[in-house]
C-alpha cells in the first residue's frame, strides 16, 4: 500500500540560512499538532540548502498539510529569506522501513 507525502526543497538567501534553519527546527512542534502527519522531518542538504519530506495516511491529510501553519510559515518567507518559491513535490511512499 503507497502512503501520500510530500518533499519540499528549500533554498535559502546566504544571509539567512541561519533563520531558514531555526525556522525548520522549530516547525517540528507545529508538525507534532497535526494529527493527519504521519511523520515530519526537516534535513540540511548544504550551507544553504534544506528540506522537508513527509507522509500522511491518506490524501486528505496531505492536503491538510499543505493549508496548514508549516507551509503557510514558508510562503511568509520566501520573498525575504529564501532565495525562490520551495519546490514541493507530492510524492507517493511505495516501501519503508519503520522502527
């Protein structure tokens, strides 16, 4: 069974990677009040460079995700501290390996 999820690329202004960084650090407790996020994780892939990718049961939880406090917090910042729009991608889970 394929689970929906979603993989963001973020690409932050060098002047401001360090509160792109906090930001995502932070969003981990607004992830943690969405019942419908099954998992949340934000990653660093270079000096200006991060990412999100989750998964949710069903499309109706992915859809609430991308209306909700996270990717909201995102758009707000873009124009200013990141150096384009995140690339979002909806992606489909075919196979993982949970503890």
């Amino acid at each position: 069974m394929t689970h929906p999820g979603l993989l963001a690329r973020v690409e932050a202004k060098p002047e401001h990677a360090a509160q792109v960084q906090e930001l995502l650090e932070n969003a981990l407790d607004l992830a943690r009040a969405e019942a419908q996020t099954v998992t949340w994780y934000s990653f660093k892939l270079g000096p200006t460079t991060f990412g999100v990718f989750d998964t949710f049961d069903d499309e109706a939880g992915r859809q609430a995700h991308l209306a909700g406090p996270i990717a909201a917090a995102l758009m707000d910042i873009a124009p200013t501290l990141l150096a384009g729009a995140p690339d979002i991608q909806q992606v489909d889970v075919l196979a993982a390996k949970l503890p």
